[in-house]
C-alpha cells in the first residue's frame, strides 16, 4: 500500500530531513585520509541524538549494527562502519544515513571525495548527482514512477555507465522502506501513478563498469561484481501540487 502523507507529516519529514541533510554536511567537514568509517559513524550518530527525539533510523533496522552505511570506492551500499577500515587519499566514500523523528524517517545519501581523487571518479560523481536531479524534476503530480527511473537511467546510460537493478529506491514514512519500489530504470508512463502527499527516496547507484553485484561474506556490503567503482546519492522527496520537495536539502 502507498501512504499518503498529510501536510503535517511532510513538515515533520522535513525536520528529520534537516538532520539527515545537517548529518551529510558534517561527514563532508570531517572526511580526511586515514580515519575510519566508525570516526564518522560516531560522529554521526553523536550528532543525531544531540537532538531532541531524533535516533538514527537504520540502527538495528533488519538488524544493521550502525548509524551509517559507509560504502568506499567498488562497494555500492551497505557497508557496515568499523574502526578497521581506513579511508585512502584518492577513495570515494558513499555515506547513507537515516533519521527518525517523531514516528516518521527521512533518507538521504552523498558520495564524498577522500582527499584529491581521480578524473573518473570526480566525473562519476558528477553525472550520479545529474541521475539524482533528473529523477527528482520528475517526482511530480500525474507522472508515473516509471518516469523517475526512465530519467536517471538516461543521464547514466547517456555517460556510459551502469545503473545497479537489484537495489532500489523506496517509499518512505512511518516504516522506512515502504511502497512503491523506485527503480533507477524504467519506462515512461509506467508504475504506480505519484499522487500528491507521496513521498519518496529516490536513490541512484551507478558504476563506471557493469552494473551486476555481488554481496560480501558480511552479507550486508554491496559490491560491483567487475570491480568498478560505484557512486550513490538520495534525496526525501515529497510529491506537493508545486512540484517535488526535497525533504533532505541542506
Ligand atoms: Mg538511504
Ligand atoms: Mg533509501
């Protein structure tokens, strides 16, 4: 079943998206070469319950141990933060966060450069960020979610790279994962109808390479199955009568 959200509830999704967006603004500050994901796990989660009510969303959801997921360089979501893993000069480190306010979540995720990185890696940031804004201006009243993920798979395909298939975006609300799925593939005018007071994390993975994975003997770390490396970035949309609203802005 897809939730509609009442104008109060995507007020106070907004609020949690303003942690979740002040949360990515820190890991920005804060990322240097040689200090580990649980560095910024713990920041992070420090940082989160600094206010009032808001607790990190995904820990202990499914049973994931942490704050973040912290997915670095071939890895593309999921990786569990550990005081063994140490950020390189040159890595590209995606960070998902979640928080929880007042019974309802909010979603958001950035991939950020360690240090000075590659061309390549600053290009596939880059053209992950256009897949995100290009599936974002189609989170609109009457369009389709097929539409969202028939944007973002054209500006990557468009780049030459890969759009992962297994995992994908997601309703979101009182339960953090909720209907409808939110492909980064897709046709236009296809998948449930966006109806106003929906709201939506939608989230590009892209690789460089082929986009098929394969998940670690964790079972929790996402990687590409070719190695290549991955890059992902989310916004909390709300789908309003003007247009999307980008619940987890800065
Ligand atoms: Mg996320
Ligand atoms: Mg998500």
């Amino acid at each position: 079943m897809i939730t509609i959200k009442s104008p109060r509830e995507i007020e106070v999704m907004a609020r949690a998206g303003r942690i979740v967006a002040e949360t990515l603004a820190l890991m920005g500050r804060i990322v240097r070469p040689g200090m580990s994901t649980e560095d910024l796990d713990d920041a992070a989660e420090t940082f989160i319950r600094s206010h009032d009510g808001a607790t990190p969303s995904f820990k202990g959801l499914y049973g994931f141990p942490k704050t973040l997921c912290t997915s670095i360089d071939t890895e593309i979501v999921h990786g569990i933060p550990s005081s063994r893993r140490l950020l390189s000069e040159g890595s590209i480190v995606s960070v998902d966060v979640g928080v929880h306010l007042e019974g309802l979540h909010a979603d958001s995720a950035t991939t950020l450069a360690v240090g000075t990185i590659a061309a390549e890696a600053e290009r596939l940031l880059e053209v992950t960020r256009q897949c995100l804004a290009a599936g974002i201006a189609e989170a609109r009243v009457g369009n389709h979610v097929g539409d969202i993920g028939h944007a973002v798979q054209q500006v990557a395909e468009g780049a030459g790279y890969g759009v992962v298939r297994e995992l994908v975006g997601h309703g979101i609300g009182a339960r953090f994962h909720e209907e409808p799925q939110v492909p980064n593939y897709g046709s236009p005018r296809r998948g449930p109808r966006l109806l106003e007071g929906m709201t939506l994390a939608i989230e590009p993975m892209i690789t460089i390479g082929d986009p098929a994975t394969r998940t670690l003997g964790d079972k929790w770390t996402v990687v590409t199955a070719d190695g290549s490396l991955s890059a992902h970035f989310e916004h909390t949309v709300a789908i309003t009568a003007n247009g999307p609203r980008i619940l987890t802005a800065a």
